[in-house]
C-alpha cells in the first residue's frame, strides 16, 4: 500500500506550485521563473509518488524518482539564484542529475547508491539554505524559517551520510536520523514551495512602496517619502545629534524647458537625482519637494560639514554635461541649508527657513549655497 503521509505532502506542493503560477500571472517578466518553478513543483511531487509506490521495486524506478527529486529541488535553487540576479547554470545541475540517476540504477550496489543520495541531497539542501538566506536577510522581518529548516535537512543529511559511512554499527543512530530526516526533508519540502510565493509578494510589496513613496519621474522620495523620513528621524532613539537639511532646486528651469522642451527639462532632473544619490550615505534621504526642487536630509552632519559637502556637489554638477536629446546641457543648483539639532526640533519651520534661504540664493546671483546662521547669532 502507498505511504499515505507522502500523497498530502505531494498534493500540497503542486497546488502551491500552480498557485504561484497564477499569484504571479500579472508579472510578465517572472514568466520564465514561473515555468521552472511550477516545474520543480511537479518533479518533487513525481518523485515523491513514485518513490512511495509499493508495487514495484526495480532499481531503475529509484533512479527515476532520485532524478526527479533532485531535478525538482535544483529548479528551485535555479529561481532563486536568478531573483537575485545571479546568472542561471545549468550544467553543473545537469552533472550532479544525471550522476545521481547513474548511481541509482543496478551498474552500482544499492549501499552505494544511498551514500550518493544522501550526499547529493545534503548539496541541495544546503544550497538551499544559503539562497533563502540571501533572500531571507533582505527582508529583515521574522525568523528566516526557510533558511533554517533547509540548514537542518543538511546537518541531518551528513549525520545520515557519517551513520551510513563509519558508523553503521550504531543503529540507534539510524533510528534517530531518520525520523528527523523524514521530519525536515518533508517540513522543508512543503515550506519551500511557498518560498516562490514568498518572493512574490516581497516584489508586489516593493512595487507598491516605491509608487506609494517615491517620485515616478526621478527615483528619488515624493513628499510623502520625505515625511516618513522626517518621522523615523524625529522617533529615532538615540537621536541623531545633528542633522543637516537642504532645499534645492535647479538654475533658470523655465529656460530649459522653453528652449529645449519638457522633455529634456525632465532629464535634467533626473540627472540631478542621479547625480546626487551617487554620493549619498545609506542614512542620507534625498527626495524632490515639487518641480524643480529637491530636499536633502543628512543625519549626523554639522551645518560646516553640510556646507562643504553641498558646495563641492554643487560644483561639481556645474561641470556635469547633461544628454538632453540634440543638446548637451550644464546646469547648475542653487540650495538653501539648515541644521536641525537638539535646539530646533521642528522639521516643518526648517523645511520653510531652508526653502527661504534657496530663494536668497536665487536673490544672490544664483549657483550657490545660503546657509542660515549658527543658533545663538
């Protein structure tokens, strides 16, 4: 009779598989992930099937459900690798496949055959688990159970391959590898099926943020973005001692737009944004305020400090030449500088104060930094 504990965990992983199949349906460029994941799917559950059938026991049906198996779980390690943006491999998969079906077929002892699985699934698993990990660790969220539980299908597999390979005498051993094999193999065989699924959604997540919260035309925050920023800043303990805020917005705009059109006036503000994330800290926050102006968020930065940094930014963007269509553009920015420290903790009269000092700068001739006076001047 078929092992009834294997058919509800084959059943589960093909109904996750076509589920993330049709979850990511309106993603057009998963639709290769999509096909080697759903193929995965169906492989492990093949395998599984035909490695629980009771009818027949031919060496080359283990050799069939071995190539399915390990062929399903490299599918998987494949679509991982490529969500991260590594370069899909297909031949050393392909090797370690088709060894594995060699060695299950009757050219080799059957003693040797189960040395072999062990050790090729304990790879697997272990590949496995350092991809979810990599996955796992971008999301910084819960416990990276995937990673864990792959981690232990691979410490269980080499406890299985030491007990097969020097220890055979001790058949307690086996008696304890085994159901904690069977136990985590299974856990994470169904668990990673949603690993996919899980991934998925992370992308939907971060297509919605970055429409929620940053500028379509830049990249850089839109308000919104800028007043969460504000917020964290504001409730971050220990708070930051100094931080430096600037307005900034682009020289003669109106110019560029009228002479060369709008759609080069674009290109220079998002050259500008690129231009001026380039040389931004992990904790800086740059984001456009409305039209031509940007707001630019240092924590930890002294108003001095901020000071250089903008002028030599400034400069340096004076010198940058901008494709814009036919035309190649330079452009300049003009800023206005404030310090937000333990004296001064409301965000929005800042944000005024700097906005005030942009215009001054206009006022001055333009291309230059205005920056307001130390407190207690």
């Amino acid at each position: 009779m078929i092992d009834v504990h294997i058919l509800p965990i084959a059943l589960t992983i093909i109904l996750v598989g076509w589920s993330s199949w049709r979850f990511a349906a309106s993603q057009a460029e998963l639709v290769r992930e999509r096909r080697i994941w759903l193929q995965g799917c169906l492989c492990i559950a093949a395998g599984l099937v035909v490695e629980a059938q009771p009818v027949l026991s031919w060496r080359w049906l283990d050799a069939l459900s071995m190539g399915l198996l390990l062929g399903g779980y490299q599918q998987f390690a494949l679509v991982l690798a490529s969500l991260q943006g590594r370069r899909l491999t297909y031949w050393a998969d392909g090797v370690l496949c088709l060894l594995s079906v060699l060695a299950n077929t009757p050219l080799l002892p059957e003693y040797w055959a189960l040395l072999w699985n062990t050790l090729a699934l304990g790879v697997v698993f272990a590949r496995l688990s350092w991809l979810h990990w990599q996955i796992e660790r971008l999301i910084r969220h819960g416990y990276p159970i995937l990673t864990t539980l792959y981690a232990l299908g691979a410490v269980t597999f080499c406890l299985r391959l030491a007990v097969l390979g020097w220890l055979a005498e001790f058949t307690l051993l086996m008696e304890v590898a085994d159901p904690l094999l069977y136990l985590f193999v299974s856990t994470a065989t169904i668990y990673g099926s949603f690993g996919f699924l899980m991934v998925i959604l992370r992308r939907r997540t971060q297509h919605l943020v970055r429409e929620t919260l940053q500028d379509s035309l830049t990249g850089a925050l839109n308000r919104r973005g800028l007043d969460e920023a504000l917020l964290q800043l504001r409730q971050r303990v220990p708070p930051y001692r100094h931080v430096a805020i600037a307005m900034l917005d682009v020289d003669h705009f109106k110019q560029v737009n009228d002479r060369h059109g709008h759609a080069a006036g674009d290109e220079v503000l998002r050259q500008l944004a690129r231009f001026v994330c380039q040389s931004l800290r992990e904790q800086d926050v740059f984001a456009r305020y409305g039209g031509e102006e940007f707001c630019l968020l240092l924590p930890g930065v002294s108003l001095a400090d901020a000071q250089y940094k903008l002028d030599s930014l400034r400069e340096q963007f004076a010198r940058f030449p901008v494709a814009a269509g036919q035309a190649v553009l330079c452009c300049t920015f003009s800023a206005g500088l404030v310090c937000w420290d333990e004296v001064e903790v409301n965000p929005e009269k800042l944000l005024h104060q700097a906005d005030d000092l942009l215009y001054a700068a206009k006022r001055a001739g333009r291309n230059c930094v205005m920056v307001a006076a130390p407190h207690g001047d």
